[in-house]
C-alpha cells in the first residue's frame, strides 16, 4: 500500500500514471471524492441536507466551486464536509484494495495525505515535489488556473518541510517531464522489490 503525495501541481497524477502502465493498481483519492457525492448518492444527499440546495447546479451536480466557496476559510464547515465525504472515501478504497492480487502494488493518490494525517495507513510514503514556481507555470500553462488560484490553494496545503518530514521516498520533480517519467521508473523498481520481499 503506498501514499503517493505532494502539493498542488507538482507532478502526482504523471507519476500515478507511470506507475500504472507498470501495473500498479491505481486509487485515486479525488476522483473518490467525487463519486461519493455523485448525483443519487447518500453522500449527496447528506450534503444538501447540510450545506442547502444552492451546492447544486442546474445539472443536479454537486457545484464544487460553489461549496469550496462556502467551506474556504471556515474551518467548521470544512471539518463538517470532510466528515461526510473522508469515511465514505476511505470505505472505497479499502474495498478496492481488498480485491486486489496479494503481491500487488496499490498506489494511492492522495492530494491532502498529510494535511489529513494519513501517512500511517501506507506501507510506503511517496512524495512528488517540485519548486512552486515552477509547479504555478505548469499550472497555468496547462490547468487554465489563475497564479491567486493556485496561490490560494497552496496556502491552505503542508509545507515541502511537512511533507518531506513523512516520505519514505520522495521523486524531485525540477527537470524535464521524460526525467520524472525515469524517476517514476526506478521508483517501481523499488516498489516492486519491497512487494516482493514481503
Ligand atoms: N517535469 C515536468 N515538466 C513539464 N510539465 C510537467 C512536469 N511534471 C508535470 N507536468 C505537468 O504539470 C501539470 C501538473 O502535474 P500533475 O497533474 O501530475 O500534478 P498533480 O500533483 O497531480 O496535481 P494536482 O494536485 O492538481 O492533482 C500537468 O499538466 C503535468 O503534465
Ligand atoms: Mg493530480
């Protein structure tokens, strides 16, 4: 079981899906998160029941800018969304997990493993960090974000220092895209070998 983590933009999902074509299975925390407040769900439901119909667009969906609107700088009724949707995530993953082959490797992709203090649950701690320049630069070349926006975002996440306090591994991803994809490769090198020292 490994947390792979880092900040916003500083190169997960590309190393997820590295990983993958070696044959992790991927759990990938935030697409979760989304489907257990899909339309219909009880995780929806619950929080409308909370929060009111306004969190809802025209499509029935979830408006996720409109409740990071009503949760960004209130700690409670952050706390209060994360209770309904962190134990429902948690249940999926830990189902998936449980289906899979004994020797293999489940990469968990879990933007806020530190923040949330999950880094005890997983066997490995990867962490994927790069300068914030240029995670911001690549963030507005190829998310359309803002510079604030990102900014926001990175002001409410754990430090480089926090995160790296937590790694068991950590992937620098300063260079060019072909040199994260080498250093994905030899982290599944490692990765497979304490799999199969197990
Ligand atoms: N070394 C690199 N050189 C150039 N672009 C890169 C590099 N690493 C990642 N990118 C690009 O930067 C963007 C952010 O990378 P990625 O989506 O993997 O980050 P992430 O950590 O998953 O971000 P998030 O926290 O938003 O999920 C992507 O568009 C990705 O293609
Ligand atoms: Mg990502």
């Amino acid at each position: 079981m490994v947390g792979l983590t880092g900040g916003i933009g500083a190169g997960k999902s590309a190393v997820a899906a590295r990983l993958a074509t070696h044959g992790a299975v991927l759990i990938d925390a935030d697409q979760l998160s989304r489907a257990v407040v899909a339309p219909g769900t009880p995780g929806l439901a619950e929080v409308v029941a909370l929060f009111g119909p306004a969190v809802l667009g025209e499509d029935g969906r979830l408006d996720r800018a409109a409740i990071g609107a009503l949760v960004f700088g209130d700690r409670a009724a952050r706390r209060a969304l994360e209770a309904i949707i962190h134990p429902r995530v948690l249940a999926r993953s830990t189902a998936i997990a449980a289906g899979v082959a004994e020797d293999a490797v489940v990469v968990n992709d879990v933007p806020l493993l530190v923040e949330a203090g999950l880094s005890a649950a997983y066997d490995v701690v990867v962490v994927v960090r790069a300068a914030s320049e240029l995670r911001i630069q690549r963030l507005l070349r190829d998310r359309g974000l803002s510079e604030p926006e990102v900014l926001a975002r990175m002001g409410t996440q754990a430090t480089d220092q926090q995160r790296a306090a937590v790694a068991d591994i950590v992937i620098d991803n300063d260079g060019s895209y072909e040199a994260l994809l080498a250093a994905a490769d030899e982290v599944w090198r490692e990765l497979r070998s304490r799999a199969d020292a197990r």
